[in-house]
C-alpha cells in the first residue's frame, strides 16, 4: 500500500511540474487597469482642497493616497517593518456621489477580539470610541459639496492583530457606493473619501 501511495504521490509531482513548465512560455500577465493611471495633483502636506476637485472618472476620483498620507500630521508615518503590512494607513478610495446625505455601517470582519475604532468626518472626530461586534452598527452623515473625508482609526487590534472591519457605504437611496475591509494596525486609519456633487 505504501509503494501505491509512494507511486501515486511521485507521478502527481512529476505531471504538476510537466503542467507548469508548458505555462511558463505561455504565460503573460493582465495589466492592472488602474496601472496607466497617473496622478496630476502636486504632493501637499493637507488633505485635498475641496474648492479644487481631484480627478474624476465615471464615480471614481483619482486621488493619490500617498498625497494624503505623506507628512501630514493627521496620519501616522507607516512602519517600516518587513512581513508586517498592516502597520500603514489604508486607503479605501474615492467615491462621486450626487446624494445628500450617506450611511455607513461596519462590523468585525474576522471573529469578535475586542477590536475598538475612532471614527473621523473631515479631520472632526464623531465617534469616540466603538467597539466592534459580529452586527452591523453605523452612523448616517450629511454630506457636504465638495469632500467629505471619513477616517477609521484603530485604536488597539483587539486579541488578533490586526484591526479587522467589514464596512459598507450607503447613499440616501440605500444603494450600495462601497463595501469592503480595512485591516490596520494601532494608531493607523483607514480612509475613505465620498465626493458630493
């Protein structure tokens, strides 16, 4: 039984690495479509100015997070540690909307550890301190003309590094505009930027 075993485990092997050498040739990656993207903005040590609005695509802004987050005080510099990559700030895009007001909702997104959030609105905290649980809980804003910049920051990583959320955004119709997940380390904050016509 051993020797079949033994056989079987051999030609898998051999047949896998066959299979693997007839892609190699072959194989081409896809670009990325946001690889063409350049960024036209200046870097800034502020956030974007509303006044001058970045970029816009369909119901994407092209805002570069490195202009956010690059020597700007309200952000925490990224760690430079090797195989630790949720010790950075999160950048979880730029959204066009034309409602008046957005709810968002987030929740633990692995199982409950004690993870603990602030929660931003244009650089004002409106949520001190939220414990996130296995249930959605959340907080409805109006949105103003311009950008409306929503920060998550992590104020521990619970009892499994790191802060783990599953988050969703709403506009006034209950349409979803983004859902997704942050994964950060303490003191770093994920952001989101909604931008109301």
């Amino acid at each position: 039984m051993k020797r079949i075993l033994f056989l079987v485990i051999i030609m898998s092997t051999a047949l896998q690495g066959y299979a693997q050498k007839e892609l190699k040739d072959k194989y081409k990656p896809i670009p990325s479509k946001n690889s063409e993207i350049k960024e036209t903005l200046p870097p800034t040590d502020t956030p974007p100015n509303p006044e001058t609005p970045p970029l816009k695509d369909g119901t994407v802004l092209k805002i570069n997070p490195d202009d956010l987050y690059k020597n700007n005080i309200l952000y925490k510099p990224e760690a430079n540690v090797e195989g630790i990559f949720y010790r950075r700030n999160e950048y979880l895009g730029s959204y066009v909307t034309n409602t008046a007001t957005s709810t968002v909702r987030y929740r633990d997104a692995a199982f409950v550890d004690g993870d603990k959030i602030r929660v931003y609105l244009n650089d004002k905290v409106i949520k001190t301190e939220v414990s996130l649980d296995s249930e959605f809980q959340g907080f409805k804003i109006d949105l103003v003309k311009g950008i409306n910049k929503i920060d998550f920051e992590a104020l521990n990583e619970g009892s499994a590094s790191p802060n783990t959320a599953e988050f969703q955004v709403f506009d006034d119709n209950g349409a979803v505009i983004k859902a997704s997940q942050w994964n950060v380390g303490t003191g770093y904050k994920a952001t989101i930027i909604l931008y109301k016509e």
